[in-house]
C-alpha cells in the first residue's frame, strides 16, 4: 500500500504489487499496456485463479511478458512477492 502496510498472502501482495507499478507508470504519463515487462520473485506458489484475476484487472487486453521465479526468502521474512517492471511511455 502507499503508506507502506503489508497485506497478508501472497495473492494480496501481488495484487497490491501490481497496483502500485501501474499507479507509476500512470503518474508519468503511461498506460498499464506501456509496461513492457515483468518479473516476479516468490517465495511461496500462489492461488492461479486469484493470480489470474489480478491480471484481468490490472491487465485487461493481457499481461505483458512475464517471467516467475520462485525463491527462498526475499529482504524481510512477511514479503512474499516482489515485482520488477519495464515500462516504455513515450
């Protein structure tokens, strides 16, 4: 979230992931389709169709191009996702 809290389940934090990388491409002027890529780290396999609905959502013509990587921990021990994004915005 934009205050910092950390929502609970993997689910909820990629949700919450994604919504704050579209919510910064949008503030430079770009578009969820002018992300160009992704990349997820893991720590934990997700619920699919949740996943999939976070990506309807935030991506209604489709997600960019994705890679999964899964991990054995990331910087704190309740962070289960991580997301890396490349936008192109003209």
């Amino acid at each position: 979230m934009q205050d910092g809290t950390l929502l609970g389940n993997v689910e909820e934090q990629y949700d919450q992931a994604l919504k704050n990388i579209i919510d910064i491409v949008i503030s430079e002027g770009g578009r969820s389709t002018d992300i160009a890529r992704i990349s997820i780290f893991l720590v934990e396999k997700p619920d699919g169709s949740r996943i999939r609905e976070s990506n309807n959502k935030y991506f209604p013509s489709g997600p960019p191009a994705m890679s999964w990587l899964y991990v054995a921990g990331l910087f704190r021990p309740d962070v289960k996702v991580e997301i890396e994004g490349i936008a192109a915005i003209d």
